[in-house]
C-alpha cells in the first residue's frame, strides 16, 4: 500500500518551516482508496514568495486546523504504506519534524519520483513535476497547491508502476516488509485480488517473483493454482507469500506484458516462451499478370510473410477466411485448381482476378486490405483497446510492423500528439514473436479501433 502525498510549506528557515496545507491520497496500486486533504495553521506566518506560488495567505489559514488537530488521521492513513512523494525527502522531513515537536516519532518507508523518474524516464528533459508532467501529457491543475501536485503524482506514479517492467518497485516494498510465514491465509489473498483483466506476480518471502501470469479473471485464476494438485503446484503455494497484480484492461496487453516479463524475470515456477512460437507464415507473392496471390508455407521458406501462425492449418484456415470476407480469388489463393475462372466467378462473389476481368490495382488493393485487417504489415498504426477504468484507454503503438509499446491515455491530445504518446509508452522488445501474439489476437477477437498515424499526430 502506497500513501502519495504532497505539503505546502510557510518557507523559511531549514526546519524551521510550517505546514500550510497537505493532501494524501492512499493508493493501492491501482486506485486510490482513502484521501486526506486539508489546510493547516501553521501559527506562523508565510514567506511572501511562497504566498505568490500558492496562492495560500495567512488570512485562508485563521481558521484552519493545526497541526496537532490533524496528526491522528496522518498517522492512521499512513500506517502500513509506504510514503510516495516528488522529492520524498522533503515532504518526510517536514512530516517528521512536525511529529517531533508533538513529542511523537514518525517513521514510515519512502519512495521518491523524481529519482524513480531518473531511472524509468531517463530521457526526460527536466525532472520538476510541472514540466514532468506535462511532458507526459498528465493533466495537472492547482499546481503548487498540494492537492493538485498531489494527483498529478498519483498519475505519474501509475505510469512509473506501468513503466517498471521488471518490477523492481514492487519487489523493494515486499523486501522491506516483515519477513516470515504470512498471516493471513491463501483464501485473504485471493479475496483481495480482482475478478479483471491483467497479469498477476507471485512473490517469495524476499519480494523475488516466482510465478507469473495473464488472466481475464486473476482472482480465478490464482484460487485454481492454490487449489491445483500435484507436486510443482502444492511448492508454488507454499512458496508464496504475496500476489500482486497489475490490471491491463486489455487483454491483448496482457498478453504482451505476461511475454515480455516471463523473458524478463524468468519465475522459478512458470514455462518460459518457445523461442520461435511459429512455425508458418502466409506470404505474399505476385504472378506475372500483376495479381497478388498468397500461399501458406513454412516460415523458414518465405521471403515476404504477411502473417505468421502457429501451424499450417491455422494459416490455411485465415487464408481461407480473409479469401472469403474479401471476396479474394479462389484460384489465385490455391483453393481451385479450375483452368479458366474459379467458381465463385459464376456466382459474382470474385470479380474476375483469375480471368483478368478485374485490374489487379483493385484487385490487390482489396487484398491489402484484409492482410490489415488481421496482421501487422509495414504501416505505422495504434492499436486502440480498452483501459483499466472508466474512461481509459489501452495503446499499443506499432512503427514499420513492429511492437513498440503500451501504455495509457484518457485524454485526446495524448494519442493525437505521438511525441506525448511515445512518452507515456512503455517500450517493448518488436520481436517476430510479438507481432505473432498481436496477429494471434486480431484474428480471434476484437479490439476498439485501429488509429493511422500521419504526420499530423
């Protein structure tokens, strides 16, 4: 459990300083779940500059409570979570000074963003939280009033939770938990585990994770593996002592982040990706009159895949699929064998290809459209898929056919700007095997919209 906080302060002196206003927003991970937001009376007056950055005044704080007024709920929405904040050593240092003069010793674990941003956004060019923010596209209003810093931090935390791939953030917190068996039994973890779409991570006792998964259902899914018989289950439950879990929305994220972070963490307990998940591809080729046809064959045997599949009835049953959604020639596509036209010539559901009755630019060009329907050719695209809560979309950016990354927007101007599109993506590895998933995915099921990107966005 995380508490982001964020504390306007009089100025002045090295602790020496008041606090004039704080806001707290407990947040577990995915959501925030408890909020504290209050002015306080600092019984001392504020520095004029400070006045002009927060615009809060020593009048809008007379009647304000002090602090000793608001310590017991600080310390209450504070306990057992780790304190997160934009330069956490000042904010914790201020809290921690204010508890001492009330004779009272405040501890709690700290996590700062500026040096998570550092490390997970090395690329940014300033690490202030206004133009850090902005920067990402995170909306951000009452800036240097705390509550306002105070969402803008939650934001930018969730996109350096989603940024994490290797889960270093979460591992540390578990790490610095108290070690031993837990307390709560197997069925108080999975009751605090969600009925949605995500990947779940199964920790030891040092924070290492030791199972991983995508599910459309995690709390089924992690109830069926502590439930599961058999030797390797009944050690993957014992070992665990903590699940976490990270909601995608998308399944097609899911899937995506469940690879790329199996290749990554390598769980003592879970099967690792084939090296080469395929083994045949459809490939595109065109005949001497100008008609492209597409044929199934080996992988290793194609010179111009336009969709890869895991065996060669996957791929003669899509070819046959997007050979009748199209109305694409028979004949060209090697479903007859007749010497003129194909039969579906007779019935007007092909346009004479294989007689040369339709030009192959019209021909082709309707080819082309089905194979971007279903697989990723060399276009620069976003794929457009549900979010992790109301209002929140999934985006998964595609340049020249290949993975680039996910990530999440809510607001217009983040997907119709790429630059701050491509600073809330969290990069993937564009490998055959993703394109693989990606294909696998669009073939079965659906996704909210395809979005082209132009020189506009």
């Amino acid at each position: 459990m995380y508490v982001i906080l964020d504390i306007e302060t009089t100025g002045g002196k090295f602790n020496e300083e008041g606090i004039t206003e704080i806001a707290i927003h407990k947040f577990n991970g995915h959501e925030v779940v408890d909020t504290f937001i209050s002015l306080v009376n600092p019984e001392k007056e504020i520095q004029p500059f400070v006045v002009n950055l927060t615009g809060i005044n020593n009048k809008m704080l007379r009647t304000a409570p002090k602090f000793h007024e608001v310590a017991k709920r600080i310390v209450e929405i504070t306990q057992d979570a780790v304190i997160v904040a934009h330069n956490a050593q000042f904010d914790y240092r201020i809290l921690r000074t204010e508890f001492r003069r009330l004779g009272y010793n405040f501890e709690r674990k700290t996590l700062c963003t500026v040096d998570l941003s550092k490390k997970l956004l090395p690329d940014s060019e300033s690490y202030s939280l206004g133009k850090l923010v902005r920067s990402l596209g995170i909306p951000v209003s009452d800036r240097h009033r705390a509550n306002g810093d105070a969402l803008a931090t939650v934001q930018l935390f969730k996109l350096l939770l989603a940024k994490d791939t290797e889960k270093t953030i979460i591992q540390d917190v578990i790490r610095k938990e108290a070690h031993g068996e837990l307390s709560e039994k197997q069925l108080d973890m999975v009751q605090s585990l969600p009925n949605e779409t995500g990947v779940f991570y199964m920790h030891n006792k040092d924070g290492e994770i030791i199972y991983l998964s995508k599910s459309t259902d995690i709390k089924k899914k992690v109830n069926q593996l502590f439930t599961k018989s058999g030797t390797r289950s009944r050690k993957l439950a014992k070992d665990t002592k903590k699940v976490t879990f990270e909601k995608t929305g998308s399944e097609l994220v899911a899937l995506l982040k469940e690879h790329q972070e199996l290749l990554k963490n390598k769980p003592k307990y879970s099967s690792l990706p084939r090296k080469r998940m395929f083994s045949h591809a459809l490939c595109k080729t065109k005949n001497e009159d100008g008609y492209f046809q597409l044929v199934v064959s080996n992988v290793s045997n194609c010179k111009s895949e336009v969709g890869l599949f895991n065996g060669v009835f996957s791929a003669k049953n899509h070819l046959f699929k997007i050979t009748q959604e199209f109305n694409l020639c028979d004949k060209l596509n090697g479903f007859s064998d007749a010497k003129k036209n194909c039969a579906k010539y007779n019935d007007k559901e092909c346009y004479g290809a294989c007689v040369q009755k339709e030009s192959p630019t019209e021909y082709n060009q309707r080819l082309e459209e089905g194979l971007k329907k279903y697989s990723l050719t060399t276009d620069d695209i976003i794929l457009v898929d549900k979010g992790r809560e109301v209002g929140e979309n999934s985006a998964i950016l595609i340049r020249n056919g290949s993975l680039v990354g996910t990530g999440y927007y809510n607001l217009n101007h983040q997907i119709n700007n790429i630059h701050i599109l491509e600073s809330i993506i969290t990069p993937m590895n564009g490998t055959a095997n993703a394109n693989f998933i990606i294909e696998s995915y669009l073939r079965k099921k659906r996704i909210l919209k395809t979005i082209p990107i132009t020189t506009k966005n």
